[in-house]
C-alpha cells in the first residue's frame, strides 16, 4: 500500500486513533515529494467528507389522469365540468343529494352485488375484471344511459371507490347531454391520436369521485377500432392503474349496433336493461345471445311496475348471476 492510499484510509475511518498521526510532526516536509503527495491526499479525502449531499432529483410527475386529488384513485383531468343537477332531477334521476329516496334505495341493491364482484367480499376474491362493467340492452330507448348515469352517481357516492363514467355509445352519445356537459373529444380520439393524451379529454365532474369519459368524434370504423390493440392496451390500463377504481361504460344496444359485442369482451361484469312490458322476449334472447361468453350477466328491468298505496309507479326490479340463470331463459 502506497503513502497516498495508507493517509486517505486513515482520513475514511476518523474512529481510528492513529488518524491524527497524519497530521503530526512525523509528516514528510510539504516541499518534498511524499509531503506534496500526502497534502493532495489529505485535501481531496476532507473534501469528500465535507461535500453537501448531492441532490436527489423528485420522481417523475405522473400526468393528469393519474393524480390523486380527492382520493386515494380519483381520476383527474384537464378539464372540469358541472353536472346540471336540476335537469337530472327533473328527468327523476338520481342526485348526490337523493339521501334514502326510493331511487337512491333502489341502485344501492343495484350496486351492491356489483361491488362484491370488483372487489371481493370476505373469503370471495373479486372476479377478473370485475370493475369493468357495461351497461347494455337489447335496443334503443329501453333506459340503458339513464341506468349508467344513475348507477355510476350511486357509486361515486362509496367511501373506497372512485368512478370513471365512459360514453362508449360512439354512434349516439347521451351520457354528456343528460349531465349537461360540453366535450368535443373523447374515447375514440385517444385511440385514434397517439397525440391525443387521456387527460385531455377527461372531464372531472362537480360529484365527488365522479370523471366522465366522452365517446369523441365520429369514426366510421368505430368497431374496428374498438377491437384495436390500443383498445386492448386502454382497457387493461385504466382497470389496473389502480384497485379502487369501477369503469361503467355506457354501451351501444346490443341489437342496434356491432361496437357491444366488441367492448363486452373486455368486461368483466354486465348489467342488461330491458324495459318491463314493453321489449319483445325474443329481442332480449337475441340480444343475450351476444354475451354468451361473459359469465356474470345482470338484469335491471327497467320502468317496472309496482303497487303503492297511493296507486301505480314505475321503478326498477333487478336480478343478478351468471349467464346460465338469466340468459337462456330469460323472464
């Protein structure tokens, strides 16, 4: 071991009683050769002792979409929105404010299995992509936007979970026209658009835990895009990001439109509306027909009629289990 390598080592360990030996009177004279190389040692050794602590750099900011602002996953993006609660109310939807109303009891029961199923339930592990859920019915006009909005409010209202509401209706939106909001981009121009960034097109409603995803611009091969590898890559991302978070998506009929059966092959969880007294039985087995490889199919019969004191309402009856029991031989 050299001079120079025997004082630095003395420098690194201070505990050492022999460290102050090198700067006793035993050091070689600064002028000579050994006490130059000593006194180079020394100064470099106290320097890098003394040095302040290098800088960490902060970890990357994650974008928008991924920022928690109003808990532990809440789905944030660039732009905010105000749901016109009056019009919700006056179209007899549900409202954050509805407390124990008959509507709000209702999607509570709607809910609940639906719940179990995302995120497990005492021995019960969740289900795969159980927080994936399509809302969907047989044709248009049965309730099926009107079922999503009211079940993805009820949702945003649970303590550990957060909503992302998407309009995946790409050929005739209604989410963002019922909650009286205003979007030029959505859905398919982030597929489309590698440019086009989720946050962008985000909109963080006023309902706490609530962000809406709009269907975008039209595209004629909206199908195709949606069985598209960046589909495939949106989806898994948006139900893994985080554990709390339920994605309800607003569906195409399934008889009306090809875009359904595509999108419900992501899912994990479905829940079908068929409007009471009115949709033909064989309409609803058509359309059932197209989900026969999703196993957990739920039935919301929508605008059933029930007897009260004070005469007739309409209200909602809902069945929940897999496609054996309500598919093929439905009621």
């Amino acid at each position: 071991m050299s001079i120079i390598e025997r004082a630095a080592g003395k420098l690194g360990n201070p505990q050492q009683p022999e460290a102050s030996a090198i700067k006793s009177a035993t050091r070689p004279p600064a002028d000579t050769e050994d006490g130059r190389l000593i006194e180079a040692a020394i100064k470099k050794a106290e320097a890098s002792f003394n040095r302040a602590p290098a800088s960490v750099s902060p970890p990357p900011q994650e974008p928008a979409f991924y920022r928690d602002d109003d808990g532990p996953a809440t789905i944030i993006g660039s732009q905010h929105g105000s749901v016109n609660l009056a019009r919700l109310k006056l179209a007899g939807a549900l409202t954050p404010d509805a407390g124990r109303s008959k509507i709000a009891e209702e999607y509570r029961l709607i809910k609940r299995p639906l719940l179990m199923n995302a995120f497990g339930h005492g021995n019960n592990a969740p289900i795969p992509n159980g927080n994936l859920i399509m809302v969907t019915s047989s044709v248009p006009g049965e309730g099926k936007s009107f079922t999503a909005i009211n079940l993805a409010i009820s949702m945003a209202t649970e303590l550990e979970s957060t909503v992302l509401l998407v309009d995946a209706d790409v050929a005739k939106s209604s989410v963002i026209r019922y909650l009286g909001l205003e979007a030029d981009r959505g859905l398919l121009d982030v597929l489309r658009d590698p440019n086009v960034q989720l946050a962008d097109v985000l909109i963080k409603t006023d309902i706490a835990k609530l962000t809406v995803l709009p269907s975008g611009r039209g595209f004629a091969h909206a199908t195709e895009l949606l069985a598209s590898n960046a589909m495939k890559a949106f989806m898994e991302d948006i139900s893994t990001r985080y554990h709390d978070r339920i994605i309800i998506f607003d569906s195409p009929p399934l008889l009306a439109t090809s875009e359904a059966s595509v999108l419900a092959s992501y899912m994990g969880q479905v829940v079908f509306v068929v409007e009471a007294e009115t949709t033909p039985q064989e309409a609803v087995k058509d359309a059932l027909a197209h989900l026969e490889n999703c196993e957990f199919v739920g039935v919301v019969l929508n605008k059933a009629p029930s007897r009260t004191v004070g005469g007739d309402y309409y209200g909602y009856g809902y069945g929940y289990g897999g496609y054996g029991e309500y598919g093929k031989q439905p009621q």
